[in-house]
C-alpha cells in the first residue's frame, strides 16, 4: 500500500490526542470528555485505514464518511476543552488546526471519489 496523507495525518493527531487524554486523566483529573475525544479522534484514522481496504467504492466513500463525521465530533470536543478551561486556547488552536485540515483533506477525498464513482 502506498503512502497516505490522510492516514498519516491522522494517525499523527490520534497519537496527540492520545498524549491529550493522559494529561486529561493524569494532571486534570477529567474523565467524561477525555473519553469522548479519544474515542472520536482515534476513529477517524481507524475508519480512513479501513476505506482503504474496501470492497467496494460505495464502501469506500462511506468509511470516509464516517471519518469525516469524527472529524466534527472531534472539534467539538476540543473547543469544549478549551472553553472549559482543561487545555489553553493555544493547545486548542493547534489541535483544532490538525483536525480542520484532516477534515479538509477528506472532503476533497470523498468530492474526488464522488465524482468518479458511476452513478
């Protein structure tokens, strides 16, 4: 399999998120969205990952789909983060920036498949 921006964009975000919801846990003592954003954030590469090995493109531009909503769960979650004082607005802003444009590359993603795809 050839490299992907996509995927390695998103694995390189879950692995911050992953590092987020440490520091969540371990110095903020928050539980309840600390799940909700590991969950949300480390699905979105998971569900790109598994596009790639779809059976078919139907397959493939729902997988993506799914990514996508994840994307917008995600951002909700951190700009909850920030307005509620777990992480500074700086902290907030660089994630938010990854998760944006991981959300931009799978719009042009699915924009492309949908295109090409036989309707």
């Amino acid at each position: 399999m050839t490299a992907s921006p996509i995927l390695d964009k998103s694995i390189d975000f879950a692995a911050r998120i992953v590092k987020l919801y440490r520091y969540l846990i371990k110095e903020q003592h928050e539980t309840i969205i600390s799940k909700q954003i590991i969950r949300s954030a480390t699905s979105i590469g998971a569900n790109a990952h598994e596009a790639s090995y779809g059976v078919s493109k139907a397959d493939f531009i729902a997988k993506m789909h799914i990514a996508l909503k994840e994307t917008a769960e995600t951002e909700y979650w951190l700009r909850l983060l920030v307005k509620s004082g777990y992480i500074t607005q700086r902290e907030g802003d660089s994630l938010i920036h990854d998760c944006l444009e991981i959300k931009r590359m799978l719009i042009a993603t699915l924009n492309t498949a949908k295109q090409n795809s036989p309707s």
